[in-house]
C-alpha cells in the first residue's frame, strides 16, 4: 500500500489543498481546501471549501484569499439567510427592541423575506438578492414603504450578522433603498377640528352629549395626545400642580401609554422539543412577552399592556384648561357611576350580546383598534374627511396655530423632541403653556363654559 501524502505544500497564509481520501489507493471522492482566518476571542478559525476537482478547490481558495485581503475576514458559516434572521431576532431584536418594533420586525421577517430570500446561503448572499426582495413585495402590489421597510429590517440583520464575524461585509448598505412613493395625506383643517368638536359634544337638541366618549375625541384635537397615551390615562394621573408662577391647577400626566402586544411561544426554546401545538402565541400554555430589559411596562388586561412613551419629550404633563377642564371633569363625574376596575379616564362602550343587544358595561380598556374604528366613524358622522388617528395631531397644530400661539408652545404641548426645536423649549414656560391651550377656547363659542 502507499502511503498517504501530506497537504499540498503552498506558501505561508495562502491556503492548503488536499484530496479526500487522502490514500492514493483509493479513488478521489473531492478535492478540500482551507485558509486561516484572523482568530474570533482567541479561538483559531479556517475557512474549508470543497470541490469536485483539483482545479475547481484551488480556483475556489484563489477567489476565498481575495475576499479575505479585501475585507480583512470572511464568513466560515453555510447558514441560510432564514436560519440567521431566526438566531437575529431571538438574540438581537426581543433583547433591545420595544415589543411592538419586534413584533413588526418578525411580521415583516415571516411575510416578507424568508419567503423571498430565505433560502440563500447568508454568506452567498448578493446585492441582487437584495433588489429581489423588494421586487418580491412591490410585485404582490404592496406598498412601496413595506418593501422600504423590509430593506431596512435585512439592513440591520446584516450588519449584525458582519459584527458577529457570520459575513465579511453587508451587502444592503451596497444596494439603493426602495424609494418611497410620495403619498398625500389626509389632514383635517381646524375648521374639521371644531365640527368634530361640534358633533361629539352637543346633540341636535343641545340637551345631552352626542357621544358617551366625545371628551375622549376633545381630548384628541385639544391636546394632541397619542392614542396610547389617552385610551391608557388613569384617574389618578389628573394631577393638582403648581406652575413655575405659583397658579395651582390640575395637569394630566402623559407618561404612559395603552398598547395591545402579541404575546410569543414559551414554549418554543432552542435545544428542546417541547412545542405545544398551538398556532398562536396567546394560547400558548407557557406564553411570554420579551423585552428590553430598560422597558418599563404594567399589564393591565388580555394582550393591552402599559408601556413608557418612546421618548423622554413623550413623558410630559399638560395643563388641564378651559374648555377641556369641564369637558373631562364631566367625564369623570359621568364615570364615577360606571364599573372601572382599572382606573382609566375612559372605558369601553358596553359589548353587544348575540342577539344584537348592549349588554351592561364592564369597566374594559379602550381597545386600540376598535377606538381606531370609532374615530373613523365619528369623522363621519361630522362630515369631515377620513383621516388617521395620528393625524389628529395635525388637527391640534392647526387649532393651536389658529388660535396665535407661538411655536415654541405649540412644540411643548404636542411633545415634539426634534433636536432642532430643543432652544424654543428653553424659552417656554408653564403660563405659556397654560395662555395656549386656553386660547383653544375662543374657537370653540357652540361651548357653555363656566364663568372665570
């Protein structure tokens, strides 16, 4: 029998060939090569790359050793693009994203980019991978701003995945955005601002209130609050304070905010087969919430949790003022007849039985998308245009602009945090505040006001 030869000797740091198996005797299988890599935490790392032929190993070590001299490393893993963005958002996305972000994360993970590129080799993946993703999504007549966003999540997966040594360079940051087609909003005037007013406040025959909730719309246009911060306001949080001028008033705290979050697979743990059968997280025996651990959060009911707003110019208070003042003190005295086992300012309209007919009220939260409905509905009834909740936001700027009051004031009150706007906010104090949000009232004559 022959003995077996060694490696194909080649010089220092350019790689090693050699056949499989390694006895002349015996009839080549492949040919394999490897190259060292820069060692990962002191561990000694090779890239090894197989071959039908001689030739084809030692073209494929020739192409590994440019890669390696152009991008100082390169990928040792055969991963697939699924099985990485799975690692990505177990390790990286439920650890330091809010559960909401996560939550778009994995949707757009699952709908969007497995089923187009999942299936590429991580470290094979190319710039026209890239472009197909987003072709992939515009093609099913999506929107340009969800194939924008797709780019934007495998953005940070890859340059996660460079950080981590899994491929030497990311290859989205090498490819254009989706440009994002340009939409026009809908925005509501003040003129629509006030008719919404109008109708959720008065009744044809200005006997009773249109609407069992229309303080929670006033609230909407006469602050600007989110959505999440107005469904989610509690009693306890209409504060009595005294302002930088020594006036005490009563305030609302801003600080939280009511959010419906999807619950994720317990059961479901790296390593162990114990998964448990159910198809939705909510009815997992064993179902959790991940998140950062910074994020501070309260459950409240279900799925609707109490979170912290985004950011620190979201943690605001606002003075409660004329006409909002007895607009929400009636709300509170109308409430204080009604179950509340959570506190909250506002509570659901009464559920509807089988038969069509409301059943008695139970003190449950406002649920964020059925409230999203009942806007909708209310812009109807005022015969205004159909516009985004959010977008009442805008409806405030106008009326506060209307209504004279100087940006810097507008900013605090609808709790902007652009750092451009940072030197107004040096300039305002509580009574400018105050002076805006009462300035509101002068737009508003179908209202009774008690007298100052």
């Amino acid at each position: 029998m022959t003995p077996p030869k060694g490696p194909n000797k080649r010089a220092k740091k350019t790689g090693t060939v050699f056949r499989v198996p390694a006895d002349l005797d015996q009839p080549v299988q492949f040919w394999r090569a490897s190259i060292d890599l820069p060692p990962l935490n002191g561990i000694r790392r090779r890239k090894t790359v197989q071959r039908k032929t001689k030739g084809l190993v030692e073209a494929e070590l020739l192409k590994q050793r440019r890669l390696l001299d152009l991008n100082g490393d390169i990928s040792t893993s055969g991963e697939s693009v699924e099985k990485w963005l799975e690692y990505w958002f177990r390790e990286f996305v439920t650890k330091n994203a809010r559960p909401k972000t996560a939550a778009n994360y994995r949707s757009t993970i699952t709908k969007h980019i497995i089923p187009s590129i999942g299936s590429k080799r991580l470290d094979q993946l190319s710039t026209a991978h890239v472009r197909q993703l987003a072709s992939d999504i515009t093609g099913k007549g999506l929107a340009s701003t969800t194939a924008l966003y797709a780019h934007n999540v495998l953005t940070a997966s890859l340059t996660d995945a460079v950080r981590e040594g899994r491929i030497a360079k990311n290859v989205a940051t090498l490819t254009k955005p989706p440009r994002k087609r340009a939409t026009t909003l809908t925005i509501l005037t003040a003129a629509h601002g006030i008719q919404v007013l109008r109708t959720v406040l008065t009744a044809p025959d200005g006997a009773t209130p249109a609407d069992r909730l229309g303080s929670r719309w006033a609230a909407a246009l006469l602050t600007g609050a989110r959505q999440g911060e107005l469904i989610g306001l509690e009693l306890n949080r209409i504060v009595e304070r005294t302002d930088d001028n020594g006036n005490t008033g009563l305030w609302l705290d801003l600080s939280w905010q009511l959010q419906r979050l999807t619950w994720m697979h317990g059961c479901r743990v790296v390593g162990m087969d114990d998964n448990c059968g159910k198809k939705r997280g909510t009815d997992c025996p064993k179902r959790k919430l991940d998140s950062p651990a910074d994020w501070e959060h309260r459950h409240v009911t279900g799925g609707l949790w109490m979170s912290r707003p985004k950011s620190s110019a979201g943690w605001r208070i606002i003075p409660l003022v004329e006409p909002l003042l007895s607009i929400i003190a009636q709300r509170v005295k109308e409430g204080a007849d009604e179950p509340n086992p959570h506190g909250l300012v506002w509570t659901a309209d009464p559920k509807m039985d089988r038969h069509g007919r409301p059943l008695p009220l139970d003190g449950a939260p406002l649920d964020p998308s059925r409230d999203n409905a009942a806007w909708h509905a209310v812009l109807a009834r005022a015969g205004v245009p159909d516009a985004r909740l959010h977008d009442a936001r805008h409806t405030t700027a106008s009326l506060l602009q209307k209504a004279k009051v100087p940006m810097s004031a507008r900013m605090r009150i609808l709790g902007h945090g652009s750092a451009a706007m940072v030197e107004h906010y040096t300039d305002v104090d509580d009574q400018q505040i105050s002076d805006g949000m009462t300035a509101i009232s002068a737009l508003l004559p179908f209202l009774e006001l008690p007298p100052e």
